[in-house]
C-alpha cells in the first residue's frame, strides 16, 4: 500500500537557490536564430499567414448565397481566380466592441484587463511550429496600436518601417558575433543542467515534476542551438528592396485607382511582398499584419455609409484590398516547394475585418464579421455563411487543429468550425 506521508525534504541553503536561479531564469530568453530549411510535405500545412483589415468591410455587399455554388459580389471579384482556394465565411460575431479591432486574432472577450487577454492566434502557432525558422512571428503594422499579437497577457512589439522589415529578414550579421553568443549560451546551457541536476537530489517529489518539465525546455533550447549553429553555415540569399509594382489601373473609378495609388497602400503592398519572401526562403513561419486604413479618408468614409457616395467608396476599398491580398495569395500559389507543392498549400491564411460596416450598424459594427480563409490544404471553393452567433474564434480553433496543434478550445470558441 502506498504511503500518503509526505516525504521530509532536506533543508536547502538560500545561496544554492539563487546560485542555481540565476542560471535557470535566463533560459527562457534562449531563442532560436535560424535554422538549416526542413524537407517540405506536400500534403501538411507548416505556416500561417494573419491579416486583419482594419476599419472594417463593408458587409451589405457580402454574398447572399451560399455553398461551392455561390455567386461572389464585387467586393470579392479581385479574388475571383482563386475561388477555389479560398472559403469565405462571413456571419460571424465580434464580441468585443469598437476597439477590438487590434485584438482580431486575440482573445478580446475583456481586452480593458490585460490580465484577461489571451495569446493570439500567431503566438499561439509560433509556439507550435515558429521555432523551426530564424524568424519566430513576424508581427508587422503600418500604423502605432494597441496590440496586434498577444504573449502572455503583452502586445508582441510590431515593426512598423518598411525598411526594418527587410533588414531584420534579409540583413546582413556579424557571423563572428553570432557564433560567440552561441557559445555564450551553450555555456549557460551546460552550466544551467549541472545546476538543475544537483536541485533533483535535494527537493521533494512536487518540485521534481517541475524540474522535469525544465529539463524538456532545456531539450528543446539545445535544438533551437543546434538549428542556429547550422543556420550560421549556410549560405545566405542576397535579395533586393522588393519594387513596388503597380497595380493596374485602366477602367478602374476615379477613387479606386486613387486608393491604388496611395503611398499608405502600396507601403502595405511592400510589407506583403516582404512576408511572401520570408515565407519562400523559410526565414518565418508565422506572420502577422495589421493597417490602420485611415488613407484617403476611409475612417470617415465608412462614418458616411448611409449615404449612396460613401457606401460606394466603402465597397471599392474593399476591392483594393482585396487586390492586396489576391496578389500575396497568388505569389503564394505560383512558388513550388521542393515536394512538388505550392506555398500556398502549406501556408493557413487567415483575413478578416474585426468591425463591419453597414446602413443598419453604420460604421463600426459588430455583425457579419468576415473570415477569408486560403490555402493550407483546405477543401476550398465555398461561402460558408454562420447563424450570427458563431464568433471568429471558432474559425481560427480549425486553423490551428489544422496545424497540428492539439486543443480543444480557443478563447472563447465553441467548436471547431466546419471549413
């Protein structure tokens, strides 16, 4: 029969703890810094792709039927060409209110107590499948927020210059510099086991579980050092500033080739095309892009949709990101992998609007939320139209099952959606 009576622990000196914490409390800032690229499958999506429009999509011209058969609007007809790689889901509910559009892929049931905040949806895959790349999250935003990625309870600092961004994926490093930090790590590494070895013969049977739960971190830190010591010996791509290509313009109205001119525009064109690199040469596998939206006056355009002209301007926003995006998930769909694949194939895109606009809401509302979701292997080719209930969290819970995360809820989903 087994005892209930605790087993006596032998006192442990004050100075043994912190000697042995100091070590252990650096562990967790051990990052990966890149890696030698994986052999790809064909058949397994390993990268997810987030974008949240930000002052809404005008939901009066969604779809109205529904299934592989649907007739899309014009909001959508950019997208026409990948009808079969895309499902729309639209219907769905933002149960947060005005400024829940920074928290799009985050928990934002209660995001006045950031206490309450949950990881979003890109934290949440990077722990997942971000530390197979240099590049953990990329978490990109035109314009200064609240928060697009949440960790812990914290916004995940965003970069928010063109220029920055392509520095950090394709900047040159101090080869020398970085392999001294790796030995420097690798000595706390070693030092920090010893440590961690000599607590296990001195604490109670509680305090062992834990440390064998620090032991697997420390496992996986030595793989996140072995996957940078060999990043460090490729050969790295040199890959110019991306052009800014034009969108085409001709029978276009006056206000859309305006939008597709817009230096706000096409500065978010080049954050896509810089992401599409980094997703090709396997810098990053999970990225997040937010724009506040308020070029050419959109903000107040969508103030203004009970009224024909500016219902009409909404809509061909609409159109011009959708083009934005039409022209990131084709670069996607035209880049082969090594299995014979398509990026696009491995590569779960989620697009949404947190707010919708429309002449029953008005400007920010918080019905028939849209959720476009491409590639990664999905069935596609269909508009799944939900009850009005069904918030979005239950769309991203698929996405990240999709990935091979294994659980059963997110924030405050209630099933897995059925795209």
């Amino acid at each position: 029969m087994k005892s209930t009576q605790k087993r006596k622990v032998a006192p442990m000196r004050r100075r043994d703890v912190l000697k042995s914490a100091g070590c252990l409390l650096m562990l967790p800032a051990l990052e990966s810094l890149g890696q030698e690229p994986q052999g790809d499958d064909a058949g397994k999506a390993n990268r997810l792709f987030c974008m949240n429009i930000g002052n809404g999509m005008c939901s009066d011209n969604f779809p109205t039927s529904t299934g592989k058969d649907y007739q899309s609007s014009s909001t959508f007809q950019p997208l026409e060409n990948l009808k079969d790689h895309f499902t729309l889901c639209t219907n769905l509910r933002n149960y947060g209110n005005h400024e829940s559009t920074m928290y799009a892929f985050a928990e934002y049931s209660d995001h006045t107590n950031p206490q309450l905040i949950q990881d979003s949806v890109d934290e949440i895959a990077a722990s997942h499948i971000g530390n197979e790349t240099r590049i953990r999250n990329l978490v990109v935003e035109q314009r200064h927020s609240y928060g697009i990625s949440w960790k812990g309870g914290l916004p995940v600092s965003p970069i928010t210059n063109g220029q920055i961004l392509f520095e950090t994926i394709f900047g040159k490093v101090d080869k020398k510099k970085r392999e001294e930090l790796l030995v420097l790590k690798k000595s706390m590494l070693d030092a920090s086991r010893e440590d961690a070895k000599s607590l296990m013969r001195k604490v109670s049977a509680a305090d062992r579980g834990k440390l064998d739960e620090y032991f697997f971190s420390m496992r996986e830190s030595e793989k996140s050092l072995q996957r940078s010591e060999r990043w460090l010996n490729q050969e790295h791509v040199d890959v110019p500033f991306p052009e800014n290509v034009p969108f085409e313009t001709d029978g276009l109205t006056e206000y859309l080739q305006k939008i597709l001119k817009c230096a706000y525009f096409n500065e978010r064109s080049t954050y896509l095309d810089l992401l599409f690199l980094a997703f090709k040469f396997d810098i990053t596998r999970v990225a997040n892009v937010y724009g506040e939206w308020n070029w050419l006056g959109h903000h107040t355009d969508s103030h203004a949709v009970k009224s024909e002209e500016g219902y009409v301007k909404n809509i061909e926003a609409d159109q011009a990101y959708m083009m934005q995006t039409a022209r990131f998930l084709e670069k996607l769909k035209s880049t082969k992998t090594r299995a014979g694949g398509t990026l696009l194939d491995q590569t779960v895109c989620l697009i949404t609007s947190s707010l919708s606009i429309s002449k029953e809401e008005g400007p920010h509302g918080m019905k028939n939320n849209p959720v476009i979701v491409a590639g990664g292997g999905f069935e596609h080719g269909q508009h799944i139209k939900f009850n009005g209930t069904d918030n979005r969290n239950d769309v991203y819970l698929a996405a990240l099952q999709h990935l091979g995360l294994e659980i059963e809820r997110f924030g405050t989903s209630r099933r897995s959606a059925p795209i």
